[in-house]
C-alpha cells in the first residue's frame, strides 16, 4: 500500500546528519478530516441554536457546548493525524502538554462562540476574535507537537510556521463571516451553505496541521546511519478517539435538532393560542350580533329560529296558536339592477321600518332572513288575526318611498301558515309558510295565501319529477324526440322538421314538455337536457339522410336559459362534427323574449353560432316585446308567427290583418316566415293568399316518434296536398265532412 503514504522529505546530509524519512497513512488522515468537518458542522448547529434560544441559560449551555464541540474536534483532528504520522524513529508522547493543548482550543472556542453572540459585530471585533481563535488552533497544534518524543532532532521552518499561523487566522476570519451571513438564509439553501462552510473549514484546519508538519524538519543524531523503518499500528486508538469524538458530535447535533423542534412546536403552539385567543374575542363579537341584522337591526335568521323554539314550546304547553308570515318583496332585484346595491340597502332599511310599524306589539317577533325576504311570527287565537296582520302589511307597504330622487311603491308576497294546524315544528311551519309564499307569487305577486296540504303534493310531485328528470338525463332512459314536418306551400314538399322532445314516465305516461321544461329550468337541468335534444336531433337526421332523405333540414328549440352561454356555440359544433350534419341542415329556434333578455350578450353569441353556418328562427313571434329595431340587429333567417294569431284568422279581420302584417315586415327584413298551428284548409288557404312561406300543424300531421317518420315522410313527399293547388285536400276534406 506503499502508494497510500505522503512523503514529505527525501535522504540529504546536512552537517554531518541525516534528514529522517517520514510519511503519513491516508487512511487516517481523511478519518481525521472527517472528524475536523464534523466539529465544524456541530458548532453551527450550536450557534443557531444560541442565536435562537430564548433564555439566556439556554444561550450559554448552547455556546459551551458548541466550544466544547469545536475544540474537542479539532483537538481529535490533531491527534488523529499525528497517529498517522509514520517515522523511522520510535514516536511517544507526553500526555500532560497533549492535555494542555485541548485547554488551549478549547479556550480559544469559548471565546468566538462569546463574540459570535453579539447581533451587530464590528469588522475590528470579528478580526480579533478571528485573531485568537486562529492563534489558538496554531497554538494547539505546535503545542500538541511538542508532546511528540523521539531520538530523531527536530527544527521547524519559520516560513512554514508563519504560513499555518496565517492561514488558522485567515480560515477563522472566513469562518466566522460565513458564521454571521448563514443566519440570513432559510430553507434549503441554508442547510446547503452549512454544510458548505463545514467542509470547507474543516479542510482549511487540516490544512494547518500540515502545513504545520511540513514546516518541522526531522534529523537523525550525529553519526546515526540506521534508517530502518519502524512499522507502528495506531489504528485502534485512532478509530476510538474518532468513535467517540463522532459520537459526542453527533449526540449534540442530535440534540440541536430536537431542540429546534421542540421550539419550533412551542411557537406553533404559540401561535395556536393566539388565534384561540383571537376566536375567542371574535366568538364574543360574533355574539353580540349573532341574533340581529346589521342592516336593519331586525331579528336574523338564527335569533329567529331560537325564539321560535321557545314560543312553540309555551304555545304547544298553553294550547295557543302561532301564525308564521313569510314575506318577499316583489321585483325588488329591479331595484338593485337599476339604482345600485346601496339604494337596494336603504329601501330595506325602510321596508323593515314600516313592517315593523304594522306589528300589533312587542310580543310580535319581526325578522330579516337574508337579502329581500322577512319573516313574522305572531300569537293568534284564529286565521283572520293572522290575514288582518299581512293585510296591514301589505297597505303599509303602499305608502310612496321617496329613494334616489324617485316616489316609488313597493308591494310584497305572503305565504302563511299556521301552528298546529300545518305543522309542530319550526321547520315545517317555515317550509310550509315558503310554500304558501311560492304560491302568491304564483298568482301575479301582491297577494297573500294560506298554506294547504294541495301545495305539498304539489311540491311533492315535481320534487319527483326533478329526481326522475335527473336520471332519465344521466342514464339516458325515457327521454325521446317526436318530429313533426314542416311544409313548403310554394312546392308542397316537406323540407323540415322540429324535434319536440317527450318523456316517457314509467308512471305518468307519456309526458309533453310542459309537464317537465319549467322544472329542469328552475333546477338547473335544462342546459344538459337541451344538449341531449341537440345531439339526438342531429343524430336522427344522419340516420335520415341513410334512408335518402338528405335533404331534409330540423329545427330544435333553445332555452332562454342557454342563450347566455358561451359553451353553447362549441356545444353546437360538436353535434353537428359527431353526427357529421352539415350546419345548413340545423335550425335553432329561440322565442322573443329570450332574444331581448340580454339584447348585447345574445346578438354576440348568435352570430358566433350563425358564423358556422347554423339558421336561427325567432319562435313565438307577436308574444313578447321584441322591436323592428331588434329584430334588425339579429343575424335571423325565419321567423315563426305564434298559433294564436291564427286560431281565429278566418273568422277575425284584425288577426288576419295582423299575420299579413307580420309576413309584410319579415319578407322586408329578408326572413322566411312559417307559421305554426295550422288546423284547417281555411287557415292554410288564407296564410297562402298571404305568401306565407312555411306551415305546420295538425293539418299537416301530428307530431311523430322518429320510428314512425320515414313512412309519414313518403306519404307526405308523394301526395303533394299542400302545395299551391290544393285540390285533392279540398277532395280529401269534402269527402271528410
């Protein structure tokens, strides 16, 4: 293993003696470098741990600690690699001035861990504490040769000694700036610049003791030719030293981070207790204004429902009657929308004020459960107490309110219920007083009902129907489309159809779509149930256009609630990419008052879906509030006109004059017009005369399930009857009568 060993001098004469061979093991040396990285480690952890500490008992036992644990590893370091030093002469030591040297480091520590406590060190300080401290590594280290015993003579080379006194100086000097800068990084880069000056400081004190070694020369006596190399074996006391300087290390490190732990959950817990404490001031804020508005200083919701508990208590042990008002003021969203939330917030504020005005006395409990909604609960001996209440109400409400330089009247709906006779709890009589709330509105708002057993069969049944909606949509059972054409009168010839979707109920039959449209609009179902109509539409005219009907265009219907969906132009898209229909064959049909709901949002996302090359029908027409203007503005093809205003064209001028106004206005703005409804050959003769472009009805045919529409499509395509000479019709309805 000779190529493990450093050779430092090689054979000369000088004066009549001989310079002595001598070399190091590496083994040893790395170990003792080891040692020197490892102290350096542990005293940083110290240091952290000091700066940290809270108590000034904890700082100093950290910093005695950490001098213990930088001396103790440099002074091993030192010993360590003199065991390593190997010479041709017998090597012995002196245990009292190899003690002494420990002092000396150690000493030398106590005293940078001391200035390394201050939290603002001058640069005149931190050079002399480097001074020392690297006086006393050099100092250690010479003294610590001294101990060495030989018959060899020794002689150190100034320069050499001069060199490891500068460089003990200048490594602590490093070490002790790097020391002060490590406390202002965090995380991982942190843990990494600490190990970093670990090893780079071990290295440097290494790095003295031999350059220390390098500087001692070694001679043997005079007239001493021997150099027969004595073979040595300090393995196992250098192992042992290293083991338990490592372990003393170790243990303090280990010590250091369980410290940090436990102080780093004393602030978690800390900073737990100040948010507990925190919550607890809040809880008693929150406490204080718990059971009241801040708006209208009414009763809320929650201080509503504990004294409803207590008085249902006394009325139910005294056998007394309790009325529940539940009221709603009407269009108060308008409010908001036009004048602003803050003109919304002062009319509440009087609302409150007159409602609580109209209550009888103290015992009249008055509360505002949330944005335009209030809740009464009175005791009363019968029924007209209760509707002599709400009518007070409701004339006090008709009172003008001067807001935002405006006279204004308000009105409100009210549901009432009343105990026992429509419940025992608060949760029923609430329920069943919204229900009867549910119901004025229904019937045109401004108006009061009392709660009947009817409203929840009714609730019952479409809460029903929403969960068998619900999944007819999810597994895609029940739902169907039925298709009725659409004729031209110019050529007689079917060139449409509408889809119409059904529901075929296992209990209630088959079901139109006013049985379930308003449901899935009110919950939230009718934008996945008008996606399944399209998808389904497009789909069954593919299959058509196999049978050799290609064609045929179809109309579906769109949900006012959709048209203020960006998804719906993509949804499109998709349909029509999937059943591979060319967008000219697809016609959306939306109503009037759909169009006009949101005039600017619509009138974008329709050119989106007309730019694909979708046709778009005004449905309804003459129904809602739309304008020429409007109708100008919109990227339309058809317009449908409404079955009403031809129900009584043959008999009724004015309906007949007003279709040919209508066809008049939409031939002007370049619509087709189709007119929806048709019964009779009258009404198909009149609106022919009038150059309607379009029909469908009953006359036509009813609408019909898709299985059933190729064989009505043949009959229809080869009859010709609608067509501008409808002569074997008249046949066909003279033969009827």
């Amino acid at each position: 293993m000779e190529w493990f060993k450093w050779q430092f001098f090689g054979s000369h004469v000088e004066h009549g003696q001989q310079t002595l061979n001598s070399s190091h093991n590496l083994y040893l040396v790395f170990l003792a470098w080891l040692v020197a990285c490892a102290a350096c480690l542990a005293v940083l952890h110290m240091v952290e741990r000091a700066s940290n500490a809270e108590k000034p008992a904890a700082k100093t036992i950290w910093r005695w600690l950490g001098a213990s644990c930088l001396a103790g590893g440099i002074w091993a370091m030192h010993f360590i690699s003199m065991l390593a030093f190997e010479s041709s002469h017998e090597i012995r030591y002196n245990l009292g001035i190899t003690i002494g040297s420990l002092l000396i480091i150690w000493v030398s520590a106590l005293v940078a861990m001391y200035l390394l406590k201050q939290p603002g060190l001058s640069r005149a300080r931190l050079m002399m504490a480097a001074l020392i401290f690297g006086i006393g590594i050099a100092s250690m280290h010479y003294s610590g040769m001294s101990a060495m015993h030989t018959n060899s003579l020794q002689h150190y080379d100034p320069i050499g000694v001069i060199l490891s006194l500068l460089l003990a100086v200048g490594a602590s000097y490093w070490a002790l700036l790097m020391t002060i800068a490590l406390r202002s990084t965090y995380g991982l880069t942190h843990q990494f610049f600490k190990y970093a000056i670990s090893f780079a400081t071990g290295t440097a004190i290494l790095g003295v003791h031999f350059i220390g070694m390098w500087a001692l020369h070694t001679y043997s006596p005079t007239g001493d030719t021997a150099q027969g190399h004595i073979e040595t074996n300090h393995w196992q006391l250098a192992l042992m030293v290293a083991i338990i300087t490592l372990l003393l290390i170790g243990s303090s490190i280990s010590a250091a981070l369980v410290d940090k732990k436990l102080q780093q959950k004393e602030h978690d817990l800390a900073r737990v207790n100040a948010l507990l404490s925190q919550l607890d001031e809040a809880r008693m804020s929150l406490q204080q204004v718990a059971h009241y508005d801040p708006l209208t200083n009414l009763i809320n919701r929650r201080g509503f429902n504990q004294i409803f508990a207590e008085k249902l208590a006394e009325s139910s042990a005294q056998h007394r009657k309790l009325a529940v008002l539940f009221l709603d003021i009407d269009h108060f969203k308008r409010i908001n929308d036009s004048l602003g939330h803050d003109a919304g917030d002062e009319l509440l504020k009087t609302i409150a004020s007159q409602i609580s005005g109209a209550a009888r006395t103290h015992a009249d409990v008055v509360a505002r459960f949330g944005g335009d909604e209030f809740c009464i609960l009175i005791d009363i001996n019968d029924r007209d107490e209760a509707q002599s209440m709400a009518k007070r109400i409701m004339y006090s409400l008709k009172d003008p309110i001067e807001l935002a330089g405006r006279r204004m009247v308000m009105t409100t709906s009210i549901g009432i219920s009343v105990f026992p006779d429509d419940g025992t709890t608060s949760s029923e009589l609430l329920k069943h007083a919204d229900l009867a709330l549910y119901q004025s509105k229904g019937n045109g708002r401004n108006s009061l009902n009392f709660f009947n057993s009817n409203l929840t069969v009714k609730a019952s049944l479409e809460l029903q129907i929403e969960e068998e909606l619900r999944q007819a949509l999810d597994e895609d059972i029940g739902l169907l489309l039925h298709y009725q054409p659409i004729i031209d009168l110019k050529h007689g010839r079917v060139v449409k159809l509408e889809a119409l979707v059904r529901w075929e109920h296992p209990e209630h039959g088959l079901l139109g779509p006013d049985r379930f449209i308003n449901i899935a609009e009110a919950n939230g179902l009718i934008t996945e149930l008008d996606r399944w109509v399209l998808r389904k539409a497009c789909n069954d005219l593919a299959a058509l256009s196999r049978l050799g009907w290609e064609q045929l265009g179809i109309a579906v219907n769109c949900s006012a609630l959709n048209l203020v969906r960006e998804a719906l132009a993509d949804e499109i898209k998709s349909a029509l990419l999937s059943s591979g229909i060319a967008p000219h064959r697809l016609e959306l049909e939306v109503t009037e008052n759909a169009l006009m709901g949101n005039i600017s949002k619509t009138s974008q996302l329709l050119r989106q879906i007309r730019a694909q090359g979708v046709s778009l029908s005004i449905d309804d027409f003459g129904t809602g509030y739309s304008s020429l203007a409007y109708l100008r503005r919109l990227p339309l093809n058809t317009l449908k006109i409404d079955r009403s205003f031809i129900q009584d064209i043959q008999t009724s001028s004015q309906d007949l004059e007003i279709v040919q106004a209508i066809i008049v206005m939409a031939h002007t703005l370049q619509l087709v017009v189709v007119t929806e409804g048709v019964e009779t050959l009258q009404q198909l003769e009149l609106l022919s005369h009038c150059g309607c472009d379009l029909v469908q009805g009953y006359l036509i045919s009813h609408p019909v399930a898709f299985d059933a529409l190729p064989e009505l499509l043949e009959q229809l395509h080869h009859t010709h009857r609608f067509g501008s000479n409808h002569s074997a019709l008249q046949h066909e309805e003279s033969n009827r009568s």
